[in-house]
C-alpha cells in the first residue's frame, strides 16, 4: 500500500492522521497544497469528484492508497483501523474550527466498538471536540465514549419506532432509548431533538415526516425519561450536511413550528434549535 497524503500548514487533523500512520509504522507521502501546489493541483483536478469543498474551501488532510481517497481525519483513521467497514457510522463533518462531527455509534458495526472508541479517542487527544450523534442503540458503547472529557453528545429522535427502522436501519429497545436519554441529559451540552430526516416509503420515494411523527417522538422521549420539561430541540437536515437531502427540496420553516407544537403535546419546552 503506497499511501499519499494531501495536507495543509499548521492543520490539526492532519497532524491526527500523520501520528497515528507513525504510531503504526505505515510509511507515506506527503504533499502540502501550497509547498507543492502543482503536485495537488494535478490530483485535484484528477479526483474532483471525490473531494469534497466546505465553506471555507478544501478540507484537509485527503488520503489516497491508489484504491480509495479518503477525505478528513475522522474518515481516514476509520479507514486505517477496519478498512470500508466503519464507513457506515463515520461520515464527512459538517463541523470547522476545533471540532469535528459524522461520527455515529449508535452504527458501529458488532465487533468495531473498539475501532470507534481508538478513532473517538485519537481525535480527541489530537485537539480536537469530538460532536457524536446517536439514535439510542448501543448505550454502552456511548457511555464509554463519554468518559472522555472532549467529547459532545445529541441524539437524534426521528419519529415513531416503525419509521426509526426504516429510515436509520434499526431502533433502540425501551430500555436502551432510556438509558441513552440519560446519557445525554448528563453529558456535557447533550441536545435530544427532533430531527427531521427524509423517510423512505415502499415505493421507493422519500419525503419529510408528517406531524404525527413529531408526535410519536416526543411521546418515546416523555415516557422514557418521564420528565415532560426536559430541553428538547426541533432541528432538521439541510442542505450544507453530510445527511443525504435524497433530492427534496430544504424543509419550510414553517413545519418546523408545527412540529414544535406537536412535540410540546409531551415536551413543554420544546423549541426550534437556534
């Protein structure tokens, strides 16, 4: 494996990435997009495609092993510790300035816990605040990310139990559900939401959550916590996430405040996130 690493001056994730290929003896080379801006321009130019632009530009360090490219700190350990598999629960960030996000444990393969929690604490321990979303599985995976001082926690709550499985793959049990929301309730700025998704139908189309599905989230979180003024936020995905949108068109403010009023049938202090 002949790896090229793409970096910037004085960039904190590509310091994560050069540490830990030394840690593990892996030998590559490197590139800085100014020092060497025709060695990047060319690569650029040839894998466009594959390299994803922020608001500020390019996002540094990029990977390249000749078989994949792999883009942000956090993508690239997943890669270097299990290969494709954790490509399911570690995503792009969304996330600038000393913080990074697309890390989801509640995802974590059976049997990578391990790998997310040397990835969760690489990045950490690089300078880096580590922002995971989770959905309520695997609440023992999280509670041990948790003992880390630079981590932040939200949990994402997108509907009913029947509409979490479609649209995220699985669902929490009861007891799991309550566990997590404790987790988050306790951890340092933990934010439970509702998070508007587009929901996949049989027909193979997809469009945002009705109310009723507001409802039947805020209704999970009340009767799992049993606490009806617990801070509960209304977000949803947008344009600028890593989420995928699935071609619909950003979510009206106004069902935001309809799913605010929805959600306060159970949670008083429901509110749209800031």
């Amino acid at each position: 494996m002949s790896i090229t690493l793409y970096t910037a001056p004085d960039c904190i994730r590509c310091k994560i990435v050069k540490s830990f290929l030394a840690e593990h003896g892996l030998n590559y080379d490197t590139v800085d997009f100014k020092a060497d801006a025709q060695a990047f321009n060319t690569f650029y130019r040839s894998n466009r495609k594959s390299i994803y632009r922020n608001p500020e530009g390019v996002e540094f360090p990029l990977f390249d092993d000749g078989k994949v490219i792999k883009q942000g700190s956090g993508e690239i350990l997943a890669y270097l510790l299990s290969g494709q598999i954790l490509e399911c629960c570690v995503t792009r960030s969304d996330m600038l300035h000393g913080k990074i996000s697309g890390i989801y444990p509640s995802q974590c393969p059976d049997g990578q816990e391990e790998n997310m929690l040397t990835l969760v604490d690489r990045l950490a321990k690089g300078g880096l605040q580590v922002w995971l979303q989770v959905d309520g599985r695997k609440p023992a995976l999280l509670q041990k990310i948790l003992e880390n001082k630079d981590v932040r926690v939200i949990l994402n709550v997108v509907g009913g139990s029947a509409s979490t499985v479609r649209t995220l793959g699985g669902a929490p049990t009861k007891s799991e559900f309550a566990e997590t929301i404790d987790l988050v309730r306790n951890a340092p700025e933990g934010i439970i939401r509702f998070f508007a998704v587009p929901h996949p139908f049989e027909d193979g189309t997809w469009s945002w959550p009705d109310r009723s599905e507001a409802i039947a989230a805020a209704q999970m979180v009340a009767e799992a916590c049993n606490l009806p003024t617990l801070p509960y936020s209304i977000g949803a995905v947008t344009p600028g996430m890593a989420w995928d949108m699935r071609g619909l068109e950003a979510l009206p403010e106004q069902t935001l405040l309809i799913y605010r009023s929805a959600s306060r049938q159970f949670l008083f202090k429901a509110d749209i996130a800031k």
